[in-house]
C-alpha cells in the first residue's frame, strides 16, 4: 500500500471521536449506548447528535461481552418448513417484527424447528445466549419448547394464546373466539341455517378459541349441535379441501361453512366447485385472518381480520420489555368482519 493510499483511507471514529464531539465523557457516551441510565436528556441528545455527525457505527461484539446481550431476537416457528412458504400469515408477521425491531436497531434470525431434533437444536442455541429473547409462532399444545425455554429465563413472547402456559408465558393474540362468533352471526344473519365449520388443529389456540365461538353462537341461537357439521383441518389448502369433502359427504345439505383460515378456505372453494356447488349462490364461505390468500380466492372471501401489523408491534414491545426486566404480559386484541364476495 502506497503512504498516499492510506492516507486517503479515513479512519474509522471511534468512542473518543463522538465524546469529544458531544463534549461528554467516554463514560457518557457508553451509557448511552448501553441503555441512557443514569444519562440526562441534553447529554443523550448531544451523543445522538454526536454519532450521527461522526458517521460512529456500535461495535455489537465489544458491546455484547460488556453488557453480555447479542442485540437480537429470535422468530422461532414451530412448523415444517413448508408451511413457513405456504402460509402467508408467517410472512407477514415476519415483515412486522422484522420492521418494528428495525426501529431499535435489532436483527430478528429466523429459525425453522419442525421436528424433534430441530427443536432440540433450536432449544440449544437460543438458552446458550446467541439470542436475547424469542418470538415464538405457531405453538401446539404438548411441545415442550416454550416451557424449557421459560425455565431457562430466556425472554418470550408467544403468537397466541399458548396452551397450558398462558399464565406464565408473555403473548399477544388476536380475540380469535370473539370473531368466530362474529363470523358465525353474520352467517345466520344473511339466511344462511345448515352452518359447517372446518377447523383449525385442536392442539392451537387459534383451533380451540374458533372452534368455541362458532358452537357458542349456535347454542344462543337455539340451534342443536351437529358433528356432522363439524371437521378439523390443519391450515394448509389440502386440508381444507379434504375437510370440505368429508362436510360434503357427511351433510350435503350444508349452506355455509366458517373456515378457520383462508387458505384452507381455498381448499374449500376447489372441493365446492368440483362438487357442482355455486359460490356463495349455494354455500357461502366465510375466512380467518384476512391474508393475502383472501383476496387471491375466487370469489374473493369474506373474512374476519387479525390486525397483524399491530400483533408484531406489540409482541415486540411486550419482548423487549421483558428483556429489560419486565415482567410476562398478556395483550388480546379485536377482530374485524371484512365482508366480501363469498358471501
């Protein structure tokens, strides 16, 4: 390297550069680097003012061994990875955290974990310290997953109601038995009488809460329970087409049928029109989630939305909350009826 070469190269700022720049102490400055305690307002303005004049970049591996943090979070879905591509809840609930952490300068890693094993190795890594704390999506009933990782003291926050750990794990959900019940009145309202239901798993909140709703709405109705009105599916498209074959089977004479997800209500729209039934003409259909799936089905469907932006927003409040020393949260949040071509 030629001497005019390196002199041309600008050094990189440091610590020094921005306490002299802000006219505060070393000391300052990392404070506020590591949280702003014990730091005045005119004092973190002037190292904010600082770092940006100065072009100083966080060194987040020096700052890792001082604070013992990694400065990130973990997107754990307890799902095979195929889901994770065909199930366009988990993108957009990605896109959310991703962005609402992006505001504290955080990286979000996500993490497949569909098997034993994987969950083993996910376990592993996350209670070993290579993240601060973990949003946990898709959770079922009997996987041990956020029980170890809440022994350990690792911080959680969990997509949905987990079950047998609501008491003791931090989530955020949407009120998925209240818009059940939504969707099933306003089923009935419009006419509709032989109401079918296809299910979510019942090893989920989101497959025990809809499923509640849709048989708490029937009961104030007067209408006597039908389980032949009544299949599970597991959220994917071809389980909502099976379940719709089975309901078609079971109880041809059926005129709508609440679907605990849009994209198995896609399942359900292919099984009807082979089947010879007109949509909504025949059988109206009515969703969950309001994903993209709900506007790219034909007819496009009426669906009962989950408010996903604030559902990130939130569940990353309520972690770095946690990781700050807060204690586990619960947040539930309303639904709204979207009403479109299916019905």
């Amino acid at each position: 390297m030629t001497m005019s070469n390196a002199g041309a190269r600008r050094k990189a700022p440091t610590i020094h550069d921005v306490a002299r720049e802000a006219g505060v102490s070393r000391g300052t400055v990392s404070r506020v680097l590591n949280g702003g305690h014990y730091v005045s307002p005119a004092a973190r303005e002037a190292v904010d003012a600082a770092i940006k004049s100065t072009g100083y970049v966080v060194n987040r591996h020096a700052r890792s061994l001082i604070t013992g943090r990694s400065d990130s979070v973990g997107f754990l879905l307890t799902e095979p990875q195929e889901r994770f591509f065909e199930d366009p809840n988990f993108n957009v609930l990605l896109r959310g955290c991703t962005q609402a952490l992006a505001a504290y300068d955080i990286p979000l890693l996500l993490m497949l974990a569909g098997t034993q094993d994987e969950r083993r190795r996910i376990t592993r890594y996350i209670t070993a310290g290579h993240v601060d704390g973990v949003l946990l999506v898709s959770s079922h009933s009997g996987d041990p997953v956020a029980e170890e990782l809440r022994a350990a003291g690792v911080p959680l926050v969990a997509c949905g109601k987990p079950i047998g750990h609501a008491s003791k794990v931090s989530y955020v959900a949407a009120d998925d038995r209240d818009g059940a019940r939504d969707m099933v009145r306003y089923l009935h309202q419009s006419g509709r009488r032989r109401i079918a239901t296809v299910t979510g798993p019942l090893d989920t909140p989101g497959g025990v809460d809809r499923l509640a709703g849709y048989r708490e709405v029937l009961a104030e109705l007067g209408i006597a329970p039908d389980d032949r009105l009544i299949e599970h599916g597991d959220y994917s498209r071809a389980g909502g087409e099976a379940a719709a074959e089975r309901l078609l089977a079971a109880a041809p004479d059926l005129d709508a049928v609440f679907v605990a997800s849009d994209l198995m209500a896609q399942g359900v729209l292919s099984a009807l029109h082979r089947a010879g039934r007109r949509v909504p003409e025949d059988v109206a259909i009515g969703g969950f989630d309001d994903s993209p799936a709900a506007l790219a089905s034909s007819p496009e469907l009426t669906t009962i939305r989950q408010p996903w932006d604030r559902i990130a927003t939130e569940m990353v409040r309520v972690l770095l909350a946690q990781i700050g020393g807060e204690d586990p949260a619960a947040v539930i949040l309303p639904t709204e009826l979207i009403e479109r071509r299916s019905t």
